[in-house]
C-alpha cells in the first residue's frame, strides 16, 4: 500500500481497496500463530492533504479465525477498526494529538504497509471463547463438553471450603 502524494487532489483522495489474507498472516507468522486472517482485508480510506500534513481517515474490516480458549474450537470473528492518522513531513516537529496516530513521511510516497499491519494486530483479541457458555474440554479427559458427555467426576470442591463445613457457627 504505498500512496503517490501527488494523487491526492484538492478535495481529497478516496481509497477502496483491497488486501489479501496472506498480506497480513505472512508478516506475522510468529507473534499471531493462534489468530489467522481468513478473509480479504477491506481498506476505506479518505486522504487529505492540509498543507504539507496528509490526514488519513476510514476503516479497515477483515475477518480473523481463532481458537476459543476453552474448547479450542475455530471461531470466525469479524473486526473493523477506525483509523485516524496524521503524516507529517519527516523534517518537521511532531505534535501528540489526543487521538491521532501520528507518524511521517518522506518524499512523495506515503508507505502504509507497515502502519496498517500494526493496526490489524493491535486489533486482534487477545482471548477468544465461541460463546459465554462454553463449556470447554473435560479436564479429564479431554472431550469438549459442547457436544458430548463423559461421565469423569469433575466437581471440585476448595479443600478449605470442605473444612469450614466442620466448624458449627
Ligand atoms: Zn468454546
Ligand atoms: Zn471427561
């Protein structure tokens, strides 16, 4: 994603554009092996020039598998981020705006490639379940109480609550 600044007209430049999954899942191997981008990444994008400072607004929608921390089964999610950033030439002074991202640029090519990477994974949730009530593995042995019963005893009663029981009030 690298933007000709000269593209940018007066009354702005509209960016509808695509990205495929691997985009993002290549540059990241590593660092989000549980979570995958399992579908294009949308950018809607309006960019504007004040002056010599570029404002980029819009959204970025894709859709993520990832495992439920309790079951482990796949679940698809759906996110969309807001984005809100502010390129300054990279010889000016940067300013800390409340809640602008704020980041330079050089020359007359604006590189967003690694900006919106950083993004995507900022979004990423850090636990997913597939639902409130899931009932996750038996800690047993091991099938998912989802969708089948075992018959292992897993009540487990605090050893200090068994105690208390003794002490008459
Ligand atoms: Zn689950
Ligand atoms: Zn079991």
């Amino acid at each position: 994603m690298i933007i000709n600044v000269s593209e940018i007209a007066e009354n702005g430049l509209n960016l509808n554009l695509k990205k495929e999954a691997e985009w993002f899942n290549s540059s990241t191997e590593e660092k989000n092996g549980l979570i995958r981008v399992n579908s294009d990444i949308e950018f809607n994008l309006d960019l504007f020039k004040v002056v010599r400072e570029i404002s980029v607004k819009g959204t970025v929608e894709f859709g993520i598998v990832s495992s439920c921390s309790l079951c482990l089964d796949g679940v698809d999610q759906h996110i969309k981020i807001a984005t809100n950033l502010l390129l300054s030439p990279k010889e000016t002074v940067e300013e800390e705006g409340a809640d602008v991202d704020h980041e330079t640029y050089e020359g007359e090519h604006l590189d967003l490639n690694d900006y919106f990477r950083q993004q995507i994974s900022l979004s990423l949730p850090f636990k997913v379940v597939c639902n409130e009530q899931c009932k996750g593995l038996c800690p047993k042995c091991g099938i998912n109480m989802n969708s089948e019963k075992c018959g292992c005893d897993t009540r487990w009663e605090d050893p200090r609550f068994s105690e208390l029981k003794g002490i008459k009030v």
